[in-house]
C-alpha cells in the first residue's frame, strides 16, 4: 500500500525558460532526500521497475560527481539528469490543460487526474527509497493546477535580469521555431494583447519580451491569489553566492544541507554572462518597455 506521507511538501521549481530554473535545481536534485523524474520515469511512468532502479541510477550519478578523473567526467556525462517529462504532464492530463504550450491559467487537477498523478509519484518515491518529490516547470508555472495537485507544496520561482533572458531565449535554435517570430504559449492572453502582440510578431525581442512579461506577471498573479508558499530566488545572486542561495532553498524546503549538493556546486561551472552589456542599448530599452512585470517579480 502506498503511504500518502510520501508527497508531502513537493518541492517545485518554475521560471522562464533561459532564467536558471535548470542549473540551480538540477544542483538542488542532487540531495539524497530528493526523488526527481527523469527521461526514463517519462517512457515508464508506470514500472516498478526503473523506479527501482532510478536508485542505482542516483549512486551512479553521485560516484560520477565525486570523482575528478577523466573517467568520472565521461561518466557524468552519461548521468540521468532531472527532466520536465511533458509528455508524462500531458498523458495523464485532459486537453485542454496542455503542458506543452498552455498556461493552464485557472485550471485545476480533476479528481481522476489527481489520483492518477499522485499514485504513480507515489510509487516513484517509496521505490526509489527517497523522501521528497521535486519537480521542475520552465515556461508558464501552471500554479493554478499543481496547487490543486499538491496543495502543501512549496515553490521556487527562479527570476532573472530580463534583457539577459530574451537575449538568451532568441540566441537558442529551439526559441527560432518557437517563440522568436509567433506567440509560443496559449491560454492566457486578451483579445487586447492578441492585438498588441500582432504589432510586435515581426520584432523578436519585443515580442519575446512581450511573452516573457507574460509569463512573470501570470506567475506573480497566480501565487498571490492562491497565497502559495513561495520563494523568489534572483539568478544573480545565486551566480555571486551560490552556496547561499542553495542554503537559502534548503532551508525554505526544510532539507538539512548535503554533502552531494556542495560536490554539486565545485564541479559546476557557474557564471554570469552578461547578455545586457551584449545587446543594442535600443534592444535593452526594448525589453523593458514590453517587460515590466520584470520589476516586480522578486518582491
């Protein structure tokens, strides 16, 4: 029988894409209390299993992280990394909740669909013999639902400088066939910002910022009508204080501090590429001007 304990407090990181949300929990992840869902969780969600086995697959991982040579770095390249699996989001959610590309804004999590999720992340954790679930969003938070899911949830929203955003957003080939030239994520928007954003759709850092401004002010409504437990992390900070910021999560998830967390931190390189001092003073004045929820997003 499955101990209904073992969701307790999930810890769930969101932000938008290209803002930190992936290196500062993948480096959280690396707790041994934390079970995460992996590529392999996405093609077997329901094996007992890879569940098991993500076990084994955590000490592989861990040895990989202490060991300098060559070897280990051959060996952490082939590591299980913590993954969204949208596709699991989207199987086991009605359609018009859509994960991949919806805000899910207002949305909550069916009877059916919350003990379809819960059971399966159920068996994930106590088969794999952690504690504490922690899951990772980019894009639109979906706060609205994952509250309904896991209402003692805690979150991490993972904020950025948000010329330093777009400009990393429209430098990836994956944001040329997204958002770079159409609005990319659905669910949310106004028939009046529908229209404004028809003005932008030929201008890629305006309309990336239009969307990104989107996605921090839905993020930002959504937690304070839902007065959720939530901790606004700055990527900055973290890239002056990384082990800081991490003491700062760990301590808001009520983890003690972890050994694999600070091997973790050494053997990550983390930096802060200053995309500002790289874009046209206009395109910088650009990402404000259609970014403005930016200015509120860590208060």
């Amino acid at each position: 029988m499955i101990r209904a304990s073992t969701l307790n407090q999930p810890l769930i990181f969101v932000g938008a894409p290209r803002s930190g949300v992936t290196l500062i929990s993948d480096i959280v992840m690396h707790h041994d209390e934390i079970c995460w869902l992996d590529e392999s969780f996405e093609k077997h969600p329901k094996s007992d299993f890879q569940h098991r086995l993500f076990k084994r697959k955590c000490a592989f991982r861990n040895k990989a992280l202490q060991d300098n040579s060559f070897l280990g770095s051959l060996a952490r390249e082939f590591s299980p990394v913590p993954s969204e699996v949208m596709n699991f989001w989207d199987d086991y959610t009605r359609e018009e909740v859509d994960f991949y590309r919806g805000f899910a804004r207002g949305k909550h999590a069916t009877p059916v669909e919350i003990s379809s999720i819960r059971e399966i992340l159920s068996r994930r954790i106590e088969l794999s013999g952690r504690s504490r679930l922690a899951l990772r969003f980019t894009g639109p938070s979906r706060l609205c639902y994952l509250n309904s899911l896991f209402p003692d949830a805690k979150f991490v929203h993972i904020c950025r400088d948000p010329a330093s955003t777009v400009h990393s957003m429209i430098s990836t080939e994956e944001w040329e066939y997204q958002g770079k030239n159409l609005l990319w994520w659905r669910g949310a928007y106004s028939l009046q910002e529908l229209a404004q954003y028809d003005r932008l759709r030929g201008h890629a850092v305006a309309g990336t910022a239009f969307q990104l401004n989107k996605l921090i002010q839905t993020t930002m409504a959504e937690a304070t009508e839902l007065d959720l437990n939530m901790l606004s992390v700055n990527y900055e900070d973290f890239v002056a204080t990384p082990e800081r910021i991490v003491d700062k999560i760990l301590d808001f998830a009520e983890l003690p501090t972890n050994e694999m967390i600070d091997a973790a931190l050494k053997q990550r390189e983390i930096r802060c590429s200053n995309k500002v001092l790289k874009m046209p003073a206009t395109d910088v004045n650009t990402v404000y001007t259609w970014c403005p929820g930016a200015y509120n997003q860590t208060t």
